[in-house]
C-alpha cells in the first residue's frame, strides 16, 4: 500500500517532515518483487471468487488518494517492469474541491515557530492529557515529525466536522494570519487517470471527501460512495471494482458497509490493517501492508517475505 510518490532529492522529498517513498525506493520495491507473482488486486480478488482460492507469493500494489506523484514517478516505473497497480480515488481532491487535511497540517508545521506557542492550548485542542510531564515540541526536524505523528494519529480517528473545527484553531495559533501554500501538492487530473487506466492501471473508489466513515450515517455514506465510483466510471469508461475505505483502521466497524458496497456492485473493498488475504478473508474487509521507504531491495524482499509493515 502507497500513497505519494515524490523525485528523489528533490525540496519536497529533503524537508518532508512524513514518509514519502521516492522514486528510487519505489522501484527498489519493484526490483524486489522478483519471484513473486503479480497481479492488480481486480484479478487476485476474481482469482478468489472463480478458485475459492489466491496462489502463495501473489502480490497486487495500491495507492490511496490520488496524488500527482502517481502518475509523474510510479506510473513510468510500473510500465517499465510492466507491473499493474489500482489506485483509489478521493473525487473531492481530483476536481480541485479540497486539498488533504494532512498535507495542511504538515505545511502548517513546516512554517511555524514551535518555541513561541502556547502548547497548552495545543494539547487542549487534541485532548492530550497525561499525569506525567507534556512532551515539549522544539523546532528540530525530529521533533516536528513526532508532533505530526502525535497529531496525525489523533485528527484522523475524528468524526470530520471535530477534525475540521480542531485544524482551524491549530491554524489560528500556529499561523495566525499568515497563508499556507499548498501548489506543490498535487492531485491527478482527469487526464492523467484516462491514460493510465488504458495502460494497466486500475482505479477505485475512496469516497468524494475522504470521509471517516466510522462517524458516517449510512445514507451520507451510500451517496458519498456512489457519486465516487459513478464519476470515475463514467470518466475511465469502465468498470470500477475495488473501494478502499478512508483512513482504514476501523476494521470491524466497517463490517456494517459490507451490504451496501455490495448492493453497489464493488467486488471488494480494502482497509489499512497490515495482514495476507487468503481464500476465507472477508473480500470487503481485505488486508493492505505499507512498506517502509529503503532503497534497500534486500531489505524490501524480506518485508515482503514476512508481511511486515510499518
């Protein structure tokens, strides 16, 4: 499982304060996959509905979101080894309505003096409380990438009206009237998703607005769900099998979606709990493992040999 993929050495690569694979470490990952057999997760999951059962040592690469780095680093690379990937889209994003809340807050703490804040207000914000001394964030790269650890793993398991409301006054006191420039993350364009889906490149559905459907009615959800798929549909002109559930750490509460992906015509659905996917596992329920970015491919073929994940 992936999400964006940037050049390697370049200003968004050297002061990401997240993981980000690069390039190189993608097609490290590509390199190590030797001896595996490779499929899109359309085929492995067809595989399991015609067999009753998934070969060993099958592997299928997704991405979430729909991030432009897809198209300009991954996409080339996985023509070159002639690997197929899905890709699960936030419509939202794609049509200019909406950036990811988690890139803002990256911005937002690039930008910010973290020796002039009231951190006090800050744990307030996210309800961090504790019986022993705060953690006292400084401006150091280390320090920075643990607050947006911290706070990432916090605002995502929010309802989005909560996380909204939280972002707005971390800006208020981070920035106060400053603006956040957010024109080097970008999303792909329509364009871009219709020449690759003719060039071994699947797409699924990821919501409009990146939902968090643990918080989600199950009528908000459906339209929600639906809009995305018909539009990507409509757009590739074909078929859309797969959904990927935002955030997807909610692994038995989206239990309750199953009837309703189903009565959609999704043929599965994907989570984010590391793990195989045998021919018994739950098809809308599927397990995804990430890999840690290394250009290191031995590294890379023993994290796929033990399902390991970070």
């Amino acid at each position: 499982m992936y999400h964006d993929v940037v050049e390697e050495g370049s200003t968004q690569h050297k002061q990401s304060l997240v993981n980000r694979d690069t390039n190189k470490t993608f097609e490290a990952n590509l390199k190590a996959l030797k001896g595996f057999r490779i499929l899109s997760l359309e085929d492995a999951v067809a595989e399991i509905r015609q067999e009753n059962e998934l070969i060993d040592d099958t592997i299928a690469i997704t991405f979430d979101d729909g991030y432009r780095g897809v198209y300009d680093y991954a996409y080339p690379l996985l023509r070159e080894y002639n690997i197929p990937a899905t890709v699960f889209l936030t419509n939202d994003w794609i049509n200019g309505k909406m950036v990811p809340w988690w890139e803002e807050l990256e911005l937002l703490v690039k930008q910010t003096d973290f020796g002039s804040i009231s951190w006090e207000n800050i744990y307030r914000i996210l309800n961090i409380t504790s019986n022993e001394t705060p953690i006292r964030f400084d401006n150091s790269i280390k320090s920075k990438k643990k607050f947006i650890q911290l706070a990432r793993s916090i605002l995502m398991k929010l309802c989005d009206d909560d996380r909204t409301g939280a972002i707005l006054k971390i800006k208020e006191i981070f920035l106060e009237d400053q603006n956040v420039n957010l024109d080097d993350i970008k999303a792909l364009s329509w364009d871009q998703i219709i020449e690759m889906s003719g060039n071994n490149i699947f797409f699924g559905a990821h919501t409009c607005s990146h939902l968090n459907l643990s918080f989600t009615d199950l009528t908000t959800a459906e339209e929600e769900i639906v809009t995305s798929k018909s539009e990507i549909e409509c757009k590739i002109n074909g078929p859309v099998k797969g959904f990927a559930y935002p955030y997807g750490y909610d692994y038995e509460g989206y239990n309750k979606f199953r009837p309703i992906l189903g009565k959609i015509g999704f043929d599965y659905a994907v989570t984010a709990y590391a793990g195989y996917n045998y021919k018994d596992t739950d098809l809308y329920r599927l397990y995804r493992s990430a890999m840690p970015p290394s250009e290191s491919v031995a590294i890379a073929r023993r994290l796929y040999y033990l399902g390991l994940s970070t």
